[in-house]
C-alpha cells in the first residue's frame, strides 16, 4: 500500500518515505500512534510490505494479530524505516 500519509501538521518535506516488510509467518499489525492527532494502522501479512509517508519523529509499533494486547513486538523509529535511492525491495 502506498499514500498512507501523516500529514496533519506537516508539510511534505518534513515527511519521509518509509518501508516495512512483514518477515515473519504471522499476520502482524502496524500501528503509528505518537503523532498528535493521527492514529494509522495496517493488518500486514506474511510477506506483505507497506510503504508509507510519516515524519521521522513517528514511530512505528509493530504487534503479532494473536492477542494485541500483550504480544508488542517492537517498536521502530520511522527513521530507520526510510527508503533511500540505494535500497533495494528484495
């Protein structure tokens, strides 16, 4: 999926295309939820990859869809997840 923007607030150039990649045999759910305002939120399946606009100050949660609430598997500063000419899609 590509467009989910973040954009409440920020201008354009503040914003950052990021990527993330579900490696895992799982369905996972990705949450963004610091950003004032904004609550986004994508069922990501195995395999699945999500490209999104966010400012680098987002961060991204990342939870197993067996029990949401206890099964937190990381949290990802959406600045590690930006793309970059070189990055490859593999």
């Amino acid at each position: 999926m590509l467009g989910t923007n973040l954009s409440d607030g920020a201008t354009i150039s503040q914003q950052k295309l990021c990527y993330y990649s579900n490696r895992t045999p799982k369905v996972q759910v990705g949450l963004i939820t610091n950003i004032p305002g904004q609550r986004v939120e994508q069922v990501l399946f195995p395999g699945q990859r999500w490209m999104f606009w966010a400012t680098p100050e987002a961060v991204l949660a990342v939870y197993d869809s067996d029990n949401l609430a206890e099964s937190q598997v990381e949290h990802i500063p959406c600045e590690r997840l930006q793309v970059t000419e070189t990055d490859r899609l593999d």
